[in-house]
C-alpha cells in the first residue's frame, strides 16, 4: 500500500485506536517509510502538547494594579428612567408628526394605506370571531369555563410578572444605594 493509504491511519494509530491488523500494518509502514514516520512524530508532539495543561500566573501585583487602575476612573453615572422616558416621548411625538403629515398631505396613496389598514382590522375580527366559533365547537358547553381558567392563568403570569420586575428593580436599586455608601 502506499503512504496515502496510511496517513489516514496515523491520528487513530496515536490514539490506540486501531484494530490489531491495522496498527502492525501502520507500524511496519512507518518503520520503512521515513516521511510518514516524521508526520506520526509531529501528531504525537501535538497530542502531547494538547494533553499537557498549561498553567498562566498573572504578572506580580496584578490585582493591586488594576484595582488602582479601576479608582482612578470617573465614578458611573445612573441614569434614571427620564432619559428613557424623554427618548419615549420624543419618538411618539416625531412618529405621530410624520403620520398626520403623511395623511394631511398625502395624496390617494395615504388614503389607500389607511382604507388598507382599516380592511386589515375587519379581517383580523373576522379571524377572531371564526376563532372563537371554533373554539365554542371545540369546548362545547364548557367554552366559558376554560375561557375563563385561561384568562385566570393569564393573570396570574401576568402577576407574577410584575413582581419579579418589582422585586428585580428594588434589588438594584439598594445594590446602588451601597455602592453610593462605600
């Protein structure tokens, strides 16, 4: 056989992998064949070299340096919701602005788009309303009941919701009321 038949082999013969005739075959090969022998050493330095962990000390003083580093920076600054809000309430005011320009001066384009949008919401009613015909054949007698377990499911994530946003807002902000103290 000739070398590309055993190159192949040479990554299972390193891991033991390979069945007693194959591993005697490679063997012999690699003792006559000096350029495969020369290959199978580079895989085994590899594999020693991956096997092998390597442990990286940090520099001396490594934590006092970057702790002084970290002081000298300017303290953060928290901003409070008014700057979201202000971001909130300049993006509706422009979206609405450019709305009613585009109806006010619009020609039979912004008329077309709102008869489109108009017929949209008539045919998600009307999907609603075959929706809930086919659920009332569904359930039966007892559609209210699971409309109404589902809409108290509902709450109750919706609940939940709330107070683990509460809960999370409230811990963060005594997390910066220490910080603010130390």
């Amino acid at each position: 056989m000739r070398c590309s038949s055993y190159r192949p082999l040479l990554d299972e013969y390193v891991d033991g992998t390979l069945s007693a005739h194959k591993h005697a075959l490679v063997e012999r090969h690699l003792s006559e064949c000096a350029l495969c022998h020369s290959l199978f050493e580079e895989f085994r330095m590899i594999d020693a070299l991956l096997v092998t962990p390597r442990r990286v000390e940090p520099a001396p003083n490594f934590t006092f340096k970057v702790m002084a580093e970290v002081r000298s920076l300017p303290q953060p600054q928290r901003h409070r919701g008014a700057h979201a809000a202000a971001v909130v309430g300049a993006y509706l005011a422009f979206a609405w602005t450019l709305i009613g320009a585009f109806f006010l001066f619009g020609d039979g384009t912004a008329h077309a788009a709102w008869a489109t949008l108009l017929a949209s919401a008539g045919h998600a009613g009307e999907a609603l309303n075959l929706l809930a015909v086919a659920t009332s054949r569904f359930f039966g007698p007892n559609t209210f009941r699971v409309t109404a377990a589902m809409s108290a499911v509902l709450s109750v994530d919706v609940a939940l919701a709330l107070i683990v946003g509460t809960a999370v807002y409230l811990r963060r902000e005594r997390a910066a009321a220490r910080v603010k103290i130390s």
